[in-house]
C-alpha cells in the first residue's frame, strides 16, 4: 500500500515524539529501534524506511525544533522591527521554549549530538546549515536597514553563533533559577556585547589592522623580495649579454 | 546599553569591595590623624569622617543602579547628612530601571502563561508605554476590545535584591550609621520584596479600588485572569502623567484641584483605610479627562496599626503647639527616644523639635497653604532635619515612618511642583 507524503511526514513526527517518550523514561540505550516502532504502530522494518538508525532520530528532532522556530518566529507581529539583538534573543528563546517540554531528553541527548563530530558528521552538518541560514537571515536583514555594516568573515561569524548556541544550551540545562531566568539575563548581557561589536564593526576594524600590517610589512618584503629578484634578473641579463 | 544592572554578585561585589576599600583609607587617615589633635578638632574631624561614610557608600550604591539605587534613594530620607550632590543623583534616577528587551518581555509572558503575546491578547504593543517600579508597562487589548496595562517584571529581580541588600548591609554595619540604618533596611527589605511580588500588587490594587471611593479618583480595575508573580494587568487609564500634564502648563484652578485629590486621598488612605500607597512618583499619577485622578502602581503599599494612626493623628498638633512634657511623653509612645537621657540632652533634643514644629506648622496657619508662595519650605525643612542629625544618639529609629515621611515627602514635592494651594489643614489631625 503506497501512503501519502502527508502520511508520511506525520508518521515521522511521530516517531520522534514517541522516540523522546522512551529514552526520557527508559535512557538512551534501552530505547530500541523495535520498542520505537512498537510504540508508534509501525512496523518492525518499515520504521528504517524513516531512520537508518537511532542517532539519526535524535538528529531529526534537533532538526525539526529548529524548522519550528522560523514557523513560531513568522508569527511574530512586526518581528521586523525588533533590532539585531533581540531577533537573536527571540529565536535563542524560541528554541528553549520549544525544548522545554522535553528539557529531559535534551539533557539525555545535547551532548550526545553536538559533541559527535567524527560520527555523525553529515547530520551534524544539517542542522548546523539550518541554523546557520536563520542567523545569516537576521543579519542580513540587519544589514539591510543599515542597523550593522556589512562584516567581514560573516561566515566566521555565523559559526561563532553556532558555538554560542551550544553553549546556551548547556548553560539552559544547569540552570535551577526560576523560569531559567539566569539564562534569560545570560543571554541579553552576552548579546549586548556581540552586537554592540557588530555594530561598531569591530571585525572590520580588526581586518583593518591586519590588512595594515600585511600591506606595510609583508607587502614591503616582498618589494624588497623583488627588488633583489630584479637586480639577480638584471646580472643575469649582464652577464647573458656579456657572454653573447 | 550602558545603563545595565552589573547583575553578576562578582561584579556588583567588585563595586562594594572598592566602596568598602575607600571607607577603610578614610578610617586609617583619620586614625592617623587623631593623635595629633585636640579634643575639639577630634570631634570635627569625627564629624567629617562620618560624612565622608555616607558619601563614599553612596557613591557605590548610585554606580550600581537598579535596586542598590532604589535601596539608597530610600535610605537618603533617613539620611539627611548626605552631600547634595548625591542626593541630587539619587533624585535624578529615581525609578530609573534599565529597559526590558522585547524577546524578554515575550519570555516573561510565555513563560507565566504558555501562551505567547499573541495567543493570549488580541493585541499587545511589544514597546512599553511606561516604566514601573523594577518592571515596565505594556499596552494591550483582550479579545473583547478591552484595553489594559500590562506590567512586567524584570526577570531574575528578586535575586538582584537579595544580594543587593546583602551588600548594602555588609557595607553599613562597620559605620557610625549601622544602628539607624539596619532597622530601617529590614523595613526596605519587605516593601522591596512586597513590590515584586504581583500578586500582592494584584490585591492591593483591588483593595483601595472597592474601598477608597473617592470622588474624582480613579483605581484601575485588576485583570485577574491576567495575573502572575511577574505579570500585573489592569484595566488601562487613559490619560497624561501628572509630570507630562505639569509640562503642559494647567491652569491654577485645576492645579488645585489635583492637588486636593492627591492630599485627600493621601488623607483617607492613611486616617481611615490605615493603609498607604507609598510610592508618590508623579508618573504613578494619571491625570485623566474632567481632571479626574488616576492612581497606579500600588506596589508599594504600607499598612499601619490602629494605634499607630491614632498617636499620628495627634503629632502635628503636638510638634505645633505642644508643652514640653507633651512632647516627651509623645516621643516615649512613639517609642524613637531612648529611654535614658539627662536633663540637659533634653533640652537640646526639645528646641530641635520647637524648631521642627515651627516650621511644619506654617502648613496650618491658615486654611490653605500656598505652596507657590512658600517655595523654599522643603529646603528650609531639609535643613532642619539635618540639625536634627547631630543629636542622634538619642533617637532610636521606628521604620513605620520610613514610608510614611517618605509619601509626605514626595507628595510636598508634587505639590511645590504644581504651585497648588493646598488645603493641609484637615478633620482628621484637627477635629
């Protein structure tokens, strides 16, 4: 029986969902292929037409909160006109609250994920294009209405915020503060900072100095480089014509 | 944004460590000095190392902002020995409370109701209307059309107070001031901890709403359904702060006329409900259409004892035209003299109350006080209070006039603010 893309999209929700389920009750290594799809009324094979593995369950989930929060952040009335810092907050926020109800696997399972480089790097890789592409959203839109100038490296500066989200994560999981507050403010003052840099420029102005020092002091050895590369050429051409 | 909270302890106790270290190069430069003076030059120079506590301290607190700010504004009342200058300071940024970020106040509501901004009013303005005691407030509209004033707190406030008051105390206890001053932070400490808490907020609101009932006097009704720890949402008041209106140059009639609902509700709140709002900040004033009063804000709300008010009523006619044995036996039922003090301290402590009474009894010479006409009574009175300050050792402090002295204080400041002619005089001190 052929089943409907629909169908489909929705028996994969639910295969994470459940999947979540069972490793919040049972741990990570308990929870089998088999007892997933059980649970889920799929199956014994058909669930490996949805995920080859069990990791790859958990890279979905990461990846589906993330394709939530855009959906959540569209909703936002004149999300347009928040600046920089809190479209940023807004969606670090989004995030959290998406995890929030199953803030128990995320403990389970974070590290497992975003530390698993060598293995699983192509998922890995997937997710981090994702949001990679919501933060290069924002600042590009930032850039547009002139709020930051356009960066050097921006591609640097992506992955920095990639790094930034890991650590809000973690730094979310060991928080015991009412309504996580303490990431709240964590948050806004760190975001302060990077954008009142981004703001000032402050990675163009380093490029400056470094295109500074390059020009005066590499490309100045090279003009002495060449120089001697030009009086060896002109012996050269003495002593070719001198023996002509 | 500059204007941040240093939240972290580490660094709030950075500034307190440096405060802390100036107050100690003083003591040791004094010390220093001491043996080389005489007696009356040691005693001076006491005098200005105590002045010097007060500054220093202050100066640490005013660099902190948010609530070290609030705790020294408040203090500053019982404080009269503090420089100008930074008592200007203190006045200057009164309720100043760094902005609330938009994604923030979307985490604040999704986080008290599992509903965004958006699911749960048919609008709500992201940009707040007005700044609140340690929140801000936001405009928004329930699905019937209703508009209302949605309050939102600061989150992670009630940390910053506790580790701010810590430190304030850490900072007082190994001055001159310590005695006077610790009672009086116990008294800070529960107002503080009274106003972040919304709830209470909630029910103070509706309990001077069902019975102040005044004419003329507006008290916004309380969203119940609305309602959290950190978020406070009442019906909205449509209308000008009483600072904005004050801008917009009124005329004397309705001047007055504001003027007398302030006092009256003042008035009525303290004499018969025994309970007052404490906070008169011209922005938790509305002036709305027909010059009505819109009172909000009732964070800040103290509540006081029968017998308390019943002693109270009497102390302005005492200090006014009081004999001298009326006036220590007053003092010992209000329980701020020491028990023990000789003839001769009584005296002194005496002419400074005469003087106190003279000058507060201007308000009731005649049936209104014309406070355009008078205006440097509050600074006259100031200097007063600061006379007052030398003889301290014979008062012990009793926090229930913290707030009390501090509405009465800031309502003159309203009042000389508006020129108004007040009817000061009034049944309940003079029935």
């Amino acid at each position: 029986m052929k089943i409907s893309n629909q169908q489909k999209k929705q028996n994969r929700k639910k295969i994470i969902s459940i999947a979540v389920d069972i490793m919040i009750n049972n741990g990570f290594k308990t929870a089998t292929m088999r007892a997933i799809s059980k649970e889920a009324g799929i199956g014994d094979a058909t669930i490996y037409n949805y995920f080859p593995t069990k990791e790859a369950i958990l890279f979905a989930y990461y990846e589906e909160k993330l394709q939530e929060s855009i959906e959540k952040m569209r909703k936002i009335e004149k999300f347009n006109e928040f600046t920089l810092h809190e479209q940023l907050h807004t969606f670090f926020e989004t995030q959290l609250e998406l995890f929030l109800p199953d803030r128990e696997f995320i403990a389970l399972s974070f590290k497992r994920i975003f530390f698993s480089l060598s293995q699983n790097y192509e998922e890995l890789r997937t997710i981090q294009d994702i949001f990679e592409k919501i933060i290069e959203d924002i600042f590009t839109a930032a850039i547009e209405v002139n709020e930051i100038p356009p960066q050097v490296f921006q591609e640097i500066i992506y992955h920095l915020f990639w790094d930034y989200y890991i650590g809000i994560v973690i730094f979310w999981l060991n928080d015991k503060s009412d309504q996580f507050s303490d990431t709240s403010i964590m948050i806004d003052k760190t975001l302060d900072l990077s954008c009142s840099l981004l703001k000032a420029g402050a990675a163009n102005k380093l490029f400056d100095i470094a295109s500074y020092f390059f020009k005066n002091h590499f490309l100045n050895r090279l003009d002495m480089f060449k120089r001697q590369v030009d009086t060896i050429k002109l012996i050269k051409r003495e002593f070719m014509e001198r023996t002509k | 944004m500059s204007e941040y909270i240093p939240e972290s302890k580490l660094k709030r106790s950075v500034v307190g460590g440096r405060t802390a270290a100036n107050v100690g190069g003083k003591v040791l430069k004094y010390l220093a000095k001491k043996p080389f003076l005489n007696k009356e030059e040691q005693k001076e120079a006491k005098r200005d190392l105590e002045k010097d506590y007060a500054e220093e301290i202050f100066k640490g607190l005013v660099l902190l902002k948010g609530t070290a700010l609030k705790i020294a504004q408040l203090l500053s009342f019982e404080l009269d020995t503090i420089p100008s200058a930074i008592r200007i300071e203190l006045e200057k940024s009164y309720n100043q409370v760094p902005p609330i970020n938009r994604a923030l106040v979307r985490k604040v509501i999704q986080s008290s109701f599992q509903k965004s901004p958006e699911d749960l009013f048919k609008t709500f303005e992201h940009t707040a209307f007005a700044a609140a005691s340690l929140g801000q407030v936001h405009l928004a509209q329930d699905y019937k059309g209703k508009k209302l004033a949605v309050k939102i707190q600061y989150p992670g406030i009630d940390r910053t107070i506790k580790n701010d008051l810590q430190m304030v105390r850490s900072l007082i206890k190994p001055t001159p001031y310590a005695r006077f001053v610790l009672p009086v932070l116990e008294e800070i400490e529960k107002r503080l901890k009274e106003e972040i808490d919304y709830l209470q907020e909630a029910e103070n609101t509706t309990f001077f709403q069902k019975n102040l009932n005044m004419e003329g006097v507006v008290i916004p009704v309380v969203e119940t359904c609305f309602c959290t720890q950190t978020v406070l949402t009442t019906q909205f008041l449509e209308g000008q702060s009483l600072d904005k209106w004050i801008s917009s140059n009124p005329p004397q009639e309705k001047r007055d006329r504001v003027a007398a609902l302030l006092h009256g509700q003042f008035l009525k709140s303290l004499f018969e409900l025994k309970c007052l709002h404490a906070d008169p900040n011209p922005g938790n004033f509305i002036i709305m259409g027909d010059e009505q009063l819109g009172l909000v804000d009732f964070g800040c709300v103290k509540r006081f004892s029968d017998e308390f008010i019943e002693l109270y009523k009497k102390v302005t006619r005492t200090m006014i035209d009081g004999q001298k044995s009326d006036y220590f036996e007053y003092l010992e039922k209000m329980n701020v003299l020491k028990t023990k003090i000789d003839k001769k301290a009584q005296e002194k402590v005496f002419q400074v109350f005469r003087k106190i009474g003279a000058w507060y009894g201007r308000l009731y010479e005649s049936d209104t006080f014309d406070f355009n006409a008078h205006p440097d009574f509050i600074v006259e009175g100031k200097k007063i209070m600061q006379d007052t300050y030398q003889y301290k050792k014979y008062f012990q402090p009793n926090p229930e006039f913290v707030f009390l002295n501090r509405t009465h204080y800031g309502l003159f400041r309203i009042f000389e603010k508006l020129g108004a002619k007040v009817r000061i005089k009034n049944p309940y001190e003079w029935g």
